[in-house]
C-alpha cells in the first residue's frame, strides 16, 4: 500500500477521481462485450464484492489524499 499510497498523493484531485472511476468501470464491466443477461448469479456476486472492496479503498485513499493536500 505504501508505494500506492504515494502514487496517490502525487496525484490532483482529478486525476484521483479519474483513476478511482477506471477501477471502478474494469471491476463493474470485467468483459464489456458480455450482455448483462448473459453474466451469472455467481459472476455478478463476485463483481459486486469487488466493487464494495474498491470503495471501501477509495474512500480510505480520498481520505488520505484529502488530509495531505486540503
């Protein structure tokens, strides 16, 4: 986390933001070109584990950021 943690406060605010949605988007969509129909109960709970994870991690980096730069 530390050399994360670094990236991060190098980072503007917007770029953050921009880093945070592309994690957020590659874990929503893992394979863009499926359907959604065509995704599995067990694949879907999968993404949504992933997703709460990298949110639980973005709030705590935002945090960080915010108590460095602000």
């Amino acid at each position: 986390m530390t050399d994360r943690r670094e990236r991060i406060l190098a980072l503007s605010r917007r770029e953050l933001a921009q880093l945070h949605a592309g994690e957020l988007s590659k874990a929503l969509f893992p394979d863009p070109e499926t359907p959604d129909d065509a995704v599995s109960d067990e694949a879907k709970a999968s993404i949504q584990m992933s997703v709460s994870e990298l949110t639980v991690l973005h709030r705590a980096e935002l945090s960080v950021w915010l108590a460095e730069n602000e």
